[in-house]
C-alpha cells in the first residue's frame, strides 16, 4: 500500500509537539466570518456595486457605452473567480482538518478508512493487522481531575502510541473520543508482536489508575476484506474481552469483600447463596436479565457499609443514641463510596445506596418512595426479607409460605407490591403442578405451597 514516509513524519511530529493544539473554530463556508477576515472582500463588494450600479443605469438610461459595459463584464467576471476560488480554498480546508485531530494530532477515523480501503484494494498483496484500543474510565478521570487534565492525558497517550507506531512503520490514529487504532504491516513484525508493543502503552499521567485500556485486533484481508467490517470486528473483540476482564475482575473483587463482610457478619455467609438464587429468578420475571449482575453483587454487599460501624455501635441493638442511629442509618452512603471506588462494581453502588428504602418512603439514606428507588434496589429488598424470613436459622422457623404471605402484608408499605408478586410468581412456577394465576391471591396475603425443590439456578457472571 502506500503510506509515505513524509506524511507519516509529518503524523509523528505533530503527535509528539508538546504544545497544546488550538480547537478547531466554527467551520463557516467561505472563512470570512472572522472579524479580520471582512477586510478581505471589502474589494470585490465595492466593485460588485460598481458593476451593479452601472448595469442598472445602462439598463435605465442606456448610455453605456460598449468599452464600459465590457468592464462591467469584466469585474462580474472577477467576482465570480474570486468567490469560486475562496471557495475551493475553505473545501480543501475543510477536507484536510477533517483528516487530522486536532487535540492529539494524529489521523482521523476518515483517514483511518481511507488507508484501510487502500490496504485492500485489489491486487495489493501486502498483510495488515488493525489493532484498536479503549480508554476506559476517561469520563471519571476527567470528573476528578478536569477536562483540561483529560485532554492532557489523552495528548501523552497519543505521543506515546505514534511513538511505537513509528518503530513498527506503522501508523497511529484516533477514531474517537478516547479510541484510538494502530494499522501496521506485518512483513517486518508477526502479528502477535505489533499486538503485544501497541497494548503495552499505557496512560502516563494516571497515577491512581483510574483508566484501563482495553483492545481489540483482526489481520487483513485474511479476517475482513471491507474497511468498516475490518473495524467492526476489532471493536467487537475488543468489547468482548473487556466484558471477560470485568467479570474476571468483578468476581475477585466479589470474593474479596464478601469474606471481609463476613468475617464482620457470619450471618450473611449462609444467607447469601440463597439470597442470590431469589435475586437471579425475580429478576428474571421483572426482565432485568441486563442487570442481574448487578443486582445480585449489590445484594450480596449491602450491608458493607456497616465496616465504617463500630462494633460497640451494632452491639447496642435497639438502645442507640440519636446519633448513633444516624450513623448506623448512612451505612448505605459508605456503602456506596466503598463499591463506586472499583470501576467494575460501579453499577452496584447505586444499588447499595437505596437498597433500604421502603416503598412508602420511611426508609434511608434518601427517603426515595415507590418508582423513585430504582427497581433493583426494591427487587433486594423484597428478596433479602424472603431470605431472612425463610432462613433455617431463623427462630422460629417460618416456612416459605408463612415468608411470602407476610411480605404481601407488608407490600405498599415496606415492599413494592409488583415485586412480591413476581416472588410469589417465581415460587409458583418452580413448584410442580402449581397453577401461576393463583399467585396473584398468595402475593396478597395467601402462601402458596412450599416448593418441593429449588428452582434451577440461573448462573452468574460476576
């Protein structure tokens, strides 16, 4: 393919010049909105309205000679040039900004395509591999440290990846806000190797690691002969594997913090595998497949805001201060803190949060009432009550009817109502030869029949 050695050192200065790039001004056609740029057709508009004028009085007092009609033509002639000429000058303007970023300097997602459609045009024999990579977390590294630190780092990372293309004879671009993407020859490099030296670059100035990086790769034309499906499968891959590391990541950290909660709180150790079954077949008749993670995680940690507790505190019981009570009732703050500070556990911090509120608005941190908790949270709620109720080592036992019947007592209060039904719905449905229409009664107050057997259990990927 074609990739000159001129314009990739012109790529690879502007990406390692460490002086910020000026924003890109309002596009405007003919460039002549600038204050300074009036000054420029102040010429062709005087003779303009000298042209018009004395077309005008030819056409009235037809007195124009033929020498000063064909000056008249003349200038009209001048204009049109002119404006044609500015225009074709603001076109390739346009063009050629729209090929180069202007924050980092490196070629654009247009360019991208464009060498892409080259790499496989037909005939070329050469081996390309497209490789592209994500900053994850750039929206939370901006909100603590700014849009201008953002840009910084976006500017370092840039520098740093055009640097490695360089040595690989390769070139760097970024496609979007924070994706960026790599087009290297594999005649001097295996595959492999061009992968490994592109992912190896890492932001500089993250110091508290607030931005992963994750990728994707595919070789051309062996995998793709279009550009866009070339680009689509990098980006799938890349998806894909940013999916595994997450739930890779959330299930240690799962771990992590269950054993500590537990070690606080042994109760929870026994009550949460079943807890997450009734989580994982609610959710399921609520069609929340999407968030079933979530739920099930926030479920599991949501009393770990009681780690910020003193142990003399949680003793007590029922005898607390006022302000201990008000300590003890922001559990679910610290909770959330402590979740939200692990980017793979962002989703159930929220969860947390409001997970002991009540439906009718008595509960805390926030008061929320009915759809203002947001659904997961009420699901957990109901669910963690059911565990709690029909646990073996609750004294007195309750049976799971006994557990059910006496959140439809509490639903509208404590419990929303939909959410019981769909327990009830849930238990019904794994009990054999159950009919599901009679659970709307059970739900309000009737316990259906004890299942004979749990209900399969749904996985989870944490």
């Amino acid at each position: 393919m074609g990739f000159t050695r001129s314009r990739r050192a012109v790529q690879l200065r502007r990406a390692a010049s460490p002086s910020p790039v000026p924003r890109r001004r309002q596009r405007v056609p003919l460039g002549i909105a600038k204050p300074r740029g009036w000054s420029t057709v102040v010429g062709p508009a005087v003779f303009a309205a000298i042209a018009v004028g004395l077309l005008v009085f030819d056409h009235v007092q037809r007195k124009v000679t033929d020498i000063v009609f064909w000056i008249t033509l003349a200038l009209v002639a001048t204009i049109f040039v002119w404006l044609v000429s500015k225009t074709a000058a603001a076109v390739a303007r346009e063009h050629s900004s729209a090929r180069v970023d202007d924050l980092t300097g490196l070629p654009t997602r247009e360019q991208l395509d464009r060498d892409l459609a080259t790499a496989l045009a037909p005939g070329e024999s050469e081996r390309w591999v497209l490789v592209v990579v994500e900053l994850d977390g750039l929206p939370i590294y901006n909100d603590s440290h700014g849009h201008a630190a953002g840009d910084g780092l976006l500017r370092g990372f840039a520098r740093a990846l055009a640097d490695v293309a360089g040595g690989l004879a390769s070139t760097a671009y970024r496609i979007e806000g924070s994706g960026f993407a790599v087009l290297a020859p594999t005649a001097s490099s295996p595959a492999g190797a061009i992968v490994t030296a592109v992912t190896a670059v890492t932001p500089q100035d993250d110091e508290e690691q607030l931005i992963e990086t994750s990728h994707g790769d595919v070789c051309v034309p062996e995998e793709a002969s279009d550009p866009r499906v070339a680009l689509e499968i990098a980006s799938q891959r890349r998806r894909a594997r940013k999916q595994r590391q997450r739930r890779s990541v959330r299930g240690q950290l799962r771990q992590v913090l269950l054993e500590v909660v537990a070690a606080r709180r042994p109760d929870l150790r026994n009550q949460a595998p079943d807890l997450a079954h009734w989580i994982i077949a609610v959710s399921h008749q609520l069609k929340l497949p999407q968030q079933v993670d979530d739920i099930v995680l926030a479920g599991e940690l949501r009393d770990i805001g009681l780690l910020t507790v003193p142990e003399a505190t949680l003793g007590k019981g029922a005898d607390l201060s006022d302000s201990e009570r008000e300590m003890v009732r922001r559990h679910p703050l610290a909770g959330e803190r402590v979740l939200h500070a692990a980017p793979a556990l962002a989703g159930a911090a929220a969860l947390v949060r409001s997970a002991n509120e009540r439906f009718d608005g008595s509960g805390y941190p926030d008061g929320l009432a009915g759809d203002a908790i947001p659904l997961g949270s009420r699901l957990i709620a109901v669910c963690v009550a059911f565990a709690a109720l029909a646990s073996a080592a609750r004294r007195p036992v309750m049976s799971a009817e006994e557990a059910l019947s006496e959140l439809g007592r509490r639903g509208g209060t404590e419990f929303d109502p939909e959410v019981v039904h769909a327990l009830a719905t849930a238990i019904a449905e794994a009990t054999n030869g159950t009919r599901t229409d009679a659970t709307h009664q059970r739900a309000r107050g009737a316990a259906p029949p004890r299942p004979r057997s749990s209900p399969p259990r749904p996985r989870v990927n944490h």
